[in-house]
C-alpha cells in the first residue's frame, strides 16, 4: 500500500476514492491498512507542526495546527494543538510588528 512507500495523502485520496465502491465487508478487510494511513498523515503534520515551533515559523506552525485540528479533531494531538494556537497567533502577530520572542512553546504529543 501506499503507506509502505510514504505515500500518505496519495493513500488517503485512494482510500477515499475506494469507499465509494466497497461494500461493508469489504472495508471491513481494509479497517487496519486504512487506520495506518490515517496515524502516518496525523504523525506527519504533528512532525510539520513541532518543526515550524521549533524553528519559530509561526505561521506554518498555525497552518499545520488548523489542519490537525480539523482533520483528526478528536485526538489528543488536537486538543494540545488547539490549547496552545492562541499563543502561536499572538507570536505570529509579534513577529509582524518585530516584538521579541517570548520563551518557548512546549510540543504537543502524538
């Protein structure tokens, strides 16, 4: 599968692409495989999300934690993301006006 070589939204888009057509027992047999694709595309943006902390890219950090947020919006991940955007966007907003840093964020945990 795609997950296997790293392809994770490209397994994402087959995935939804397939449910169209499967009947119930039929995703049944996929349940797991598909389950993978969907933990390597929340790791990947939790990996996106504490590179952009990390480097102080604060807007990319905002991106990555939106689409946390609003893809996987009932995990762990996305409820310490969403805790902590506030101080992400007031970072960003300080950035714009060339205030300095405060000290720093903690990662949330996958």
């Amino acid at each position: 599968m795609s997950v296997q070589r790293n392809e994770v939204d490209r397994g994402i888009a087959l995935l939804r692409q397939l449910d169209q057509y499967l009947t119930p027992n039929e995703a049944a047999a996929l349940e797991e495989s598909a389950r993978g694709v969907f933990r390597a595309k929340l790791h990947n943006l939790g990996v996106q999300f504490s590179l952009a902390v990390t480097e102080h890219n604060w807007r990319d950090a905002i991106d990555a934690g939106k689409q946390i947020i609003d893809e996987f919006p009932n995990t762990r991940m996305a409820r310490e993301v969403n805790e902590r955007m506030h101080v992400l966007t007031k970072r960003a907003e300080g950035e714009a006006v060339g205030e300095p840093e405060p000290a720093e964020l903690s990662m949330p945990q996958a």
